[in-house]
C-alpha cells in the first residue's frame, strides 16, 4: 500500500522483500470498513471482484449489529490475506514500484542525509542508498530492531494455534465458543475446508512464533470440544499469541515503522490490516510530498503524532477483547456485565466505531466543524458541468481537494496559487447534511479533512491559506489550472519527477 502511495506522490520507490514468491498463506481474511473505503479512494475495490459486507460484528465475542452508526457495516468478510497482498503488489507494481523479491535486509545505515540498506540475495550482497527506509516487515520487524527502536509492551500470555483443516466435519462457530478448558472458533473457507483457531488454557505463549503442527492442534482441539480431528489434513497450520507491543516513536532520523512492524497485538476483527493499511496512506503523502521538496522534513512528524495514539488505542481495544474473550472462569463476571452494557445502543454505537475505525479524528489544527480531521464521508456528487461522480472518486489520484460546495469564485481565486497540488472541484450533494453545513471542504490526501467553511462568515472558518500550506507546502506562483474535467478523469499525480528514492526491509521504503 505504501509503495503505491508514494508512487501516486511521485516518488521514486524500491520494494524490498524476502519471500521469492508469495506464499498464499492468510492469516487474515476480510478488513474493516475503513480498510474498505482507503482502498476504494484509490479505485482498488473491484480489484478483489465481489465482496460480501456485513452488518454484524463482535467486540470480544459479544454480537453486535454495526447499523447503530449511518452507513456502517463490520466490512469485507472472506478476502484471504493472500488476495488483498496480491492486488497491492499488482497496483504498486503498474504505478512504477520496483518490487525485489527474493531480497533479505541483514544491514541499514542512517547517516543523516540518507539510509544505506545491505541485503543478501540470489546475485549476492547488494547495497541499496535512499533518503528514507520505512520498515514495513511484520511483527519481528528487522527494520525495527537494527534502527534501535524501543518497542515497550506486554509480553505474550497465551499461544493460539489457526490450521486450515481438510476432511473434517467441523461445525461453524463464527463468534467463538468458550468452553471449560479454553476457546475455539471454526468457520467454512471452501467446500471441504474450514478455518480454526484454538486457544487452549495453559498453554505456554513462549516469546517468538513457533512451529507446530496439525497433530498438536488436532489433540487441543479434541481437549477443549471432545471433537476428533483424527483422518483430517491442513492445507496450513499456524499459531500466534497475544503480545501486546508499540514502539515509542514511529520514527527514528531517517527510518520510519508502519503496520506491524510498529504495534502488534491479538488479532480482532481485521484491525491490524486495517490500522497498517491507514500507517501507510498516512504516511505515504507526507513522505512523497518531502521528497519532492514541496513540504519540509518535520511534516513526517506528524506521522507518530496522528497514528501513534491509534495505534494506543488499538492495542488497548484488542487486549480488552482478549481478556472477555480468552479468559477463564475468573473472567466470567467481566463477560457478563458487560454482555449487559451492550443491550445499549450507546455503547453499541461507541464500540462500532472503535473496532470499524470509523471514529478515527487526527487533530489538524484550528476550527470546530465536526468533519475537522475525519474521514470525508463517501458520497456521490455532481460536478458543476452535470458528470456524475463522488467524493471518493475524486481521491483516486492521491491529490489534495478543495471542494466547492457553493460555487464560490472567491474561494477558488484565494486558493489558485495551489493549483498545481490540489485539485478544485465545483460539485452539488443530494444528501448535504452529511457535510453538516459545510459550503467548502479541503480534503488531505489520505481523505482527511484538514479545514472546512460555513457560509462565508470568516468568523466560522479558520484560515484556508494556512490549512493549504500546512496540506501541501508553500503556494506557487502562477500555478497552472487543473481544470474539474481534469480531475474527474485524472488517476496519476502531474506532480514533477522527485529524486530517485530507494528502500529496504521486508516491506517499504523510499
């Protein structure tokens, strides 16, 4: 994802990646419906062909229905990890990232001016220099630890084991079922195949992922449930803990964290691929937007400043679901009073938000409009000259937006030294209210609202002039008109060729 960020940023980026070939493993299958719409702002949804939405969620095993929030759902279910890498690596690859597989990070270098990575692959030793490394390489992040990152945390408690498991007749328990000596959760993936996990009480974490196989999840298996296993096969057998990690800073001199590689915890609800997803289209326009020259180096600041606290927030949600969800008899009075909180809608409603990430609100300055650091709500609209399109079509080409609401002149005049930055888009909506009065709305590029007018009333609005320079950097002179045409058919940046960016860790970097 980031790599194909900083590409639409223009921004030149190497890919640096062990694995030769994919494995087509997935430990995740399906992401949140915020993961849904990052990656319908860039015109990747029907990449993954149809998805099935839906309404109904959980929050530590304790069902809820999403549709307490307006427009809302749990997401996409039954996308396997493997399908959602390999329409990012397909889209990053068309946009220009020089994806190397095959390649293993063993060394970096950040001297000040730039990162020199070492990695080993088939042709040998190879060394790699460029103005910044983003460690995207998972939960034993090699980026992490030779960068010297403080990576404070819990250590793991439990070890659950996932297997794949062929030739069995195992009955679904989507949500889980706790029973006396532990918790298991089973649900159909394919005819004949079916997803499990087994959390066994007592089972020792230990500190690092182990091997384990099929005859070890069978046996806890046919402990907790009584059920046999025996005559079945896995077409994969794995296991993960519950650690509970986030490093202190998500960035370092020169070197950047993203997804994993920054926080881990117990999986929940596709959150993990959902917040790495958001690190990136986060990071990614920042990143790009400094190496072109347009922004200076302390707007990657902002990065830790805005993810970090999600990030927090994330690992306290998820060991909060461990605790109702994978304790034993001790926690059976916490499982209940809370079955009980959730008979309200109040709190139906906050915890939606929370697990769908839908409430996520960045801090982006002066001004009180509710959309002020949220996500611009998906919606269609129409352009001043009757093309029909919507607010997330208008974020495919990772661009900033100012949107007209009230066929302003005086607005678009103040904002034409931008022009070469941010797109000006004049559009009419048929559901108005969801931009809660609001006749002009300046759009990040990520999707994030960074200022918003009410009428033309100075007094309601901060500073358009500043939230564009604090959004795409100083103004241009004479910056030339991206015409409304231009934008409803524009899917690549027209930003000037950057310096050749280079990365290295197992994930990105530019």
């Amino acid at each position: 994802m980031l790599a194909g960020e900083l590409r639409l940023g223009g921004a030149r980026v190497v890919v640096v990646e062990k694995l030769a070939e994919p494995t087509g493993q997935s430990r995740g299958l399906g992401f949140t419906a915020r993961a849904m719409e990052v990656f319908d702002q860039r015109g990747l949804l029907p990449r993954f062909g149809a998805l099935e939405k839906s309404p109904m969620g959980h929050f530590g095993g304790v069902q809820f229905d999403y549709t307490v929030l307006e427009d809302a759902h749990f997401g996409a279910r039954g996308v396997p990890q493997s399908q959602t890498e390999a329409v990012l690596e397909g889209w990053a690859g068309e946009l220009g990232a020089d994806i190397r597989r095959g390649w293993e990070l063993t060394k970096l270098a950040d001297d000040g001016d730039g990162v020199e990575i070492v990695a080993a692959t088939p042709e040998g030793e190879q060394r790699v220099r460029g103005a910044y490394l983003v460690g995207c390489d998972g939960g034993q992040s090699v980026v992490r630890n030779a960068a010297g990152f403080d990576f404070p945390g819990l250590p793991a408690t439990r070890r659950m084991y996932l297997a794949d498991v062929t030739g069995c007749d195992i009955r679904p328990r989507f949500l889980g079922e706790r029973l006396e000596n532990g918790m298991v959760m089973a649900a159909p993936l394919a005819p004949g195949v079916d997803r499990i996990i087994v959390c066994e009480d007592g089972t020792p974490a230990g500190d690092r992922p182990q091997a384990v196989e099929f005859d070890e999840v069978g046996a806890a298996w046919e402990r907790i449930t009584g059920e046999s296993l025996a005559g079945g096969g896995a077409d994969w057998v794995s296991s993960f803990t519950d650690a509970t990690r986030q490093v202190s800073a998500y960035r370092r001199g020169r070197v950047l964290l993203a997804g994993d590689a920054a926080h881990v915890h117990l999986p929940a609800g596709g959150q993990g691929l959902s917040t790495g997803v958001q690190d990136a289209v986060n990071l990614g326009w920042k990143l790009a937007a400094v190496v072109r020259g347009d922004m200076p180096d302390a707007l990657l600041d902002t990065y830790h400043d805005e993810r970090h606290p999600v990030g927090a927030r994330l690992l306290m949600n998820t060991r909060a679901q461990g605790m109702i969800f994978l304790g034993g008899a001790e926690s059976d009075p916490v499982r209940k009073v809370f079955g009980e909180l959730m008979e309200l809608e109040e709190v139906r409603r906050r915890l939606a938000g929370v697990v769908s990430h839908l409430d996520i609100t960045y801090d982006l300055g002066p001004g009180t409009h509710p959309l002020l650091g949220r996500r611009l709500p998906p919606r269609p609209l129409k352009l001043a000259d009757g093309t029909q399109t919507s607010t997330t079509d208008l974020l495919h080409p990772a661009r900033g937006v100012l949107l007209d609401l009230a066929d302003d002149p005086a607005l678009r005049a103040s904002t034409a030294r931008w022009n070469d930055r941010i797109s000006v888009v004049t559009a009419t909506c048929e559901s108005p209210e969801v931009f809660a009065g609001a006749t002009a709305l300046l759009v990040r590029p990520d999707g994030h609202v960074a200022w918003a007018a009410v009428g033309k009333d100075p007094r309601t609005m901060a500073d358009p002039d500043d939230a564009a320079t604090r959004t795409t950097g100083t103004a241009t002179p004479d910056a030339p008109r991206i015409t409304e045409a231009e934008v409803a058919e524009e899917r690549r940046p027209r930003h000037r060729p950057p310096p050749m960016v280079r990365h290295p860790g197992g994930g990105v970097a530019p």
